[in-house]
C-alpha cells in the first residue's frame, strides 16, 4: 500500500487516535494518503465513522498480531 505519511498511534486509546489523526490529516493536502498502525480494538469502528463523517476515504483497514492499520485518503 502507497502512503504519504505514517502515523503510530500504538499503545493510545480513544480518543487519541482520532485526535492524532485529525491534526496529521489537517497538515496534509487533498488526495494524500495517510497510514495509521493502532491498538485499540475500538478504532476499527471509531475510523470508519470518522472517515464517514469527515468526508475522508478509508481506503484498506487490516488486522493483525493486535495491530490495527488503517489507510486513509484525505479528501481533496
């Protein structure tokens, strides 16, 4: 997966991810693509709603060894 930049947000749980992500997402420009790696099993839920309400894409949301990533797409 392409990104432009890579946020950690391990070990944070709600709502730091999404404050984390709403200030990167804030600095980057229209169309670019943001990858974030989280722990908090609350975030698959809590980025998909927050994708829905911003206007943002989620492109690819994965799972594994308790690691969440998500690749999001900042609207232009």
């Amino acid at each position: 997966m392409d990104f432009d930049k890579e946020l950690d947000a391990r070990g944070l749980n709600c709502p730091l991810p999404i404050l984390r992500v709403k200030k990167t997402l804030a600095e980057m420009t229209g169309g670019q693509a943001l990858k974030v790696v989280a722990t908090d099993s609350g975030s698959v839920k809590d980025f998909q709603a927050f994708c829905r309400q911003t206007g943002n894409e989620l492109l690819e949301s994965s799972e594994g060894n308790g690691e969440y990533t998500f690749l999001i797409k900042k609207k232009a």
